[in-house]
C-alpha cells in the first residue's frame, strides 16, 4: 500500500524572538521569495487530506534552510552564516534536525512495516530570477534514474493536463530533481520500491494575478493528485490479491 507524506520546508518567514534583532533591517528580504515561498503552505493545505501524514514548518529559510543536506553551505542564509558555531549549532538542534528527524523517521517506520513512501515536498517559485523568466506553471522535479519518480510524475503531469490544458507542466524545472534537497537526502536512506520523492514547484506569478486562476490550479493539483493516489492504490491492491 503506498502511503502519502507530504512536507512543506519554506512555508512561511517567522523569526523567533530570540533571533529578531538578526533581522530589524531585512523585512523586505524577509517578504522576498528568498525569505519563504509565498504561496507554500495555502498550497499544501489544500492537499493535506490527501496525505497519511503531512510536515509543515513557517519558520524563515533565512534563519536555517530545511531543504539542504546537513553541512551544505546553504544551510545557514548570510544572516546567519557569520554566527558563532555554538550558536548555529543550537539553531540545528532547535529548528533543522527535530523537523528532518520526524519525516525521516515516519518513513522509517512506513518502509519497515513493507509500506512504499511517495514524498511531495510543496514547494513554489519566483516567476523571474535574475533577469531571466522562468518558463513553467508547474515543475515536477524526480530523479530520473528512479523509474518509479519517473513514471508516477509523467502520469501526474498527463493528469494535470487532463484538468486543466493551459498548464505548462515540465520536468525538472526550474531546478533539477538531483540538486540538493530534502528528497534528495532521502533518496541515499531508501531504495526505489521504499520511497519515491517528487519536489512540487509551483510559479508564484499565479498569486499576482487573479484569484480564481489560483484557485483553478490549485484544484488541478488537488484533483489529479487524487486520481493518482486513488488508481495507484487500487492496482497495488489488485497486484496484491492475485
């Protein structure tokens, strides 16, 4: 039986008050793309009942980035960075490691009870980054020597379409399946029949336009995600009664 996790690492830009006067003059930063990704968390929401079990965090990617592996020269933003090394130690073991922990070890738990994992970790992105436009709705980011990311995210992506064809669905992009990421942490922990982690990029441009467009995507997603779920359930289930 597979089981759904679904994670959101950059859902909101919350600096805990021991960490304020970091920040007094990075509101705007704070507001950026680079603070959190706007749009994250109402995205993830809308697909949390879909999910077994579902992770979300709202503090800043500026105080700690929860999507990089452990000692990655991004985990720590250049706020942060110039910190002396027991205080980014405590902020480790405060926010990072409990939150990567949790998810770990639920799939952990899943795997050894012969359970196969399918991990979205929600993410959206900035429609414009560094003077270059980004081409995509939608990116379904996997790693292609995983047959099963592989063919579980050409079916979403056929099923995304199917609901709504103006979507501009592609494949490792804006960033690679490969690149550094919580999924990709996982992938080194799990074989292929265990886990499968597929990163949902979603273009933010959907939030500065008009509402019902968002909540048209957002309801693509929702829906297809369902379908999904619902025949690669009933198949393992057939494979699993004959």
């Amino acid at each position: 039986m597979l089981r759904l996790i679904l994670t959101c690492e950059h859902g909101g830009n919350t600096i805990p008050a021991a960490y304020q006067d970091l920040f007094t003059h990075e509101e705007e930063l704070l507001q950026s793309h680079r603070g959190y990704d706007p749009g994250a968390l109402e995205l993830f929401g809308h697909l949390q009942e879909l999910a077994d079990k579902s992770f979300s965090a709202t503090t800043s990617r500026l105080l700690v980035e929860l999507n990089r592996s452990p000692g990655h020269k991004d985990v720590f933003s250049e706020i942060t960075r110039p910190l002396p090394e027991q205080e980014k130690e405590k902020l480790l073991r405060q926010y990072y490691i409990p939150y990567r922990e949790q998810v770990e070890g639920l799939i952990h738990d899943f795997v050894m009870a012969g359970r196969r994992v399918l991990h979205i970790a929600v993410h959206t992105f900035t429609p414009e980054l560094d003077g270059e436009k980004r081409e995509a709705d939608i990116g379904l980011l996997y790693d292609p020597k995983r047959e099963g990311e592989k063919t579980f995210s050409r079916a979403w992506k056929k099923m995304l379409q199917e609901q709504d064809e103006k979507l501009l669905v592609r494949y490792n992009y804006p960033y690679l399946g490969i690149s550094d990421g919580f999924p990709t942490y996982l992938r080194r922990k799990f074989a292929d029949g265990q886990y499968m982690g597929i990163e949902l990029e979603v273009n933010q441009k959907f939030l500065q336009g008009p509402p019902e467009r968002w909540e048209q995507v957002l309801q693509a997603l929702k829906q297809s995600l369902a379908q999904l779920m619902l025949i690669h359930r009933k198949t393992r289930n057939g494979e699993a009664g004959t």
